[in-house]
C-alpha cells in the first residue's frame, strides 16, 4: 500500500522512471553506443581475450539495449585494455598441496556517457574462474575464457547503464 502511494505520489510530482528487465536505466536521450577494441596489455597474453571481451560488450548492449552500435563516439562509449591475466594458486590441501589454479583476468575500462558526463568514470575490472592443477592453463583457460568475459561484460554493463 505505501509503495504504491509512493508511486502514484512521483507520477503525480512529474517524475519520470524509466526501467527495463535487464536492469538498464538509460537516458531517453541516448541514441548509440561504442566499443573500441581492448589491447591485452597483459604480461600473459591469450590470443582470442582481446576479441572475446571486446566482442562480448558489443554483445550485451546490442541485446539488453535500444542503442545502436556506431564505430566510434557513441553516446556511451567504451574503451579500455587487459591488465592482467594470471594463474595463481586457490586452493591447498591440509598437505599443502595445491588442488585448485584461479586464471583471473584484470580490464581497465573508461566509460565515457555524452547525455550525462556526471555518469562518465574509470574503473578497473577483475575476474576469475578456478580450475584443477591437473590441467594445463592452456587447455583451462578455453572453458574459462567464455565465463571470465561474460561476469566482466555484465559487470561493466551495469556499471555503466544501471542507476542501482
């Protein structure tokens, strides 16, 4: 009942809500979208990370929004390098041996918002995904890959078009 009295309450005041399922709050005013490619500045370097990630943020807008991609100078542009992406140690047994790897991949992305520039920021990004010592990284890192750059595109997704 108080929600609801909330509600009507805004309506009546003129204030505008705009939501949608995916969690977006984009300005009415925002048309485009942009992605530059992401360099793999990182020390390790796996070959399809660049692409992946890069492709993958393309992705999410083109599907959970109404922008339109543009090469360049989008409304909400995107651009950023790979930092990092390592294999560390996770999990040790009691006998301290080593039962897990953790492959983390590290992004720093500049989001720059044209209808908003209060909304623009830097942020750095991380990501991970264990996986047996038993496995070469080489051969991890094709399942985990996928995975890694889907959490790091939702992360940068609602970082920059939700208002949560």
């Amino acid at each position: 009942m108080l929600a609801s009295l909330a509600v009507v309450s805004m309506a009546a005041c003129g204030y505008q809500v705009k939501y949608s399922l995916s969690g977006a709050s984009i300005p009415p005013d925002a048309k485009t979208f942009s992605v530059a490619y992401f360099p793999n500045n990182a020390p390790l370097v796996a070959p399809t990370l660049s692409s992946s990630l890069t492709d993958a943020l393309m992705d999410i807008f083109s599907r959970q929004t109404r922008l339109v991609q543009v090469q360049e100078g989008g409304d909400f542009a995107f651009e950023g390098e790979i930092t990092n992406y390592t294999s560390t140690t996770a999990m040790v047994t009691t006998g301290d041996v080593a039962t897990q790897n953790r492959l983390t991949v590290t992004i720093q992305v500049r989001f720059k918002n044209v209808i908003d520039e209060t909304k623009s920021w830097n942020k750095t990004f991380s990501a991970y995904g264990d996986y047996d010592t038993n496995t070469p990284l080489q051969t991890a890192q094709d399942a985990l890959i996928p995975e890694i750059v889907d959490q790091l595109a939702q992360d940068i997704f609602q970082a920059s078009a939700s208002d949560w």
